[in-house]
C-alpha cells in the first residue's frame, strides 16, 4: 500500500465528544476528491498526558488511513467495555482512541 499524499488544503469537520468525563475535539479532514476520511487531529480539553496520547494516536490514525485502512477495520481492532445509558446496557469504547474513531466512523454515516 502506498500512503496518499493530501492537498494542501482540504475539507474538514471538528466534532466535540466525551469519554470517560473528558472532552475531546476532534477534526476530522477529507479527501476533496472521494469524501473520505483521510486525517485525524485530537485534543483534550484538560490536555496533559490524554492530549499527547490522543496526538500521537491521532498521526498513526492518519496515517493509517492514508494508507486505505478502513476506519471501520480500525475501531473494530480496539476494545470495547460495557456501559450504561438510560436506555440499558450497551457497549462503548474502551479508550479516548476509540471515542476519536466513532467520531470518524460517524462522519461516514
């Protein structure tokens, strides 16, 4: 597989989501061509050692991406934990990696 070079500028969306109580800002940028997601840019609010794993997550993200890997074949790679909504159980990401993929996933939808 050969990583796709993205143009310089380039459509985006930034998402705010939550996992574990945190806030996370999520930007997602497309391929002007196809649509697709193509880079991942994460950040957390209260920064510190969350912020710098969710950058350095957010670069193999990106590059896995680039590289064709599906973001469904990426979320479905990583954990999973039960939790508890006001509708029952259900199940949610195990970690802040896995709450920056549902973002991208959901701007597939």
């Amino acid at each position: 597989m050969t990583r796709q070079t993205l143009p310089p500028r380039r459509p985006n969306l930034t998402v705010a989501t939550a996992w574990d109580g945190h806030e996370i800002l999520v930007t997602v940028g497309f391929d002007p061509a196809t649509g697709e997601p193509m880079e991942v840019f994460a950040n957390a609010a209260k920064g510190g050692a969350m912020a710098a794993t969710l950058a350095d997550a957010s670069v193999l993200v990106s590059i896995a991406l680039q590289h064709g890997v599906a973001p469904d074949a990426l979320a479905k790679s990583l954990g999973r934990v039960p939790t508890f909504t006001g509708a029952g159980m259900s199940e949610g990401p195990a970690s802040p990696v896995g709450a920056v993929l549902e973002v991208v996933r959901g701007c597939l939808a």
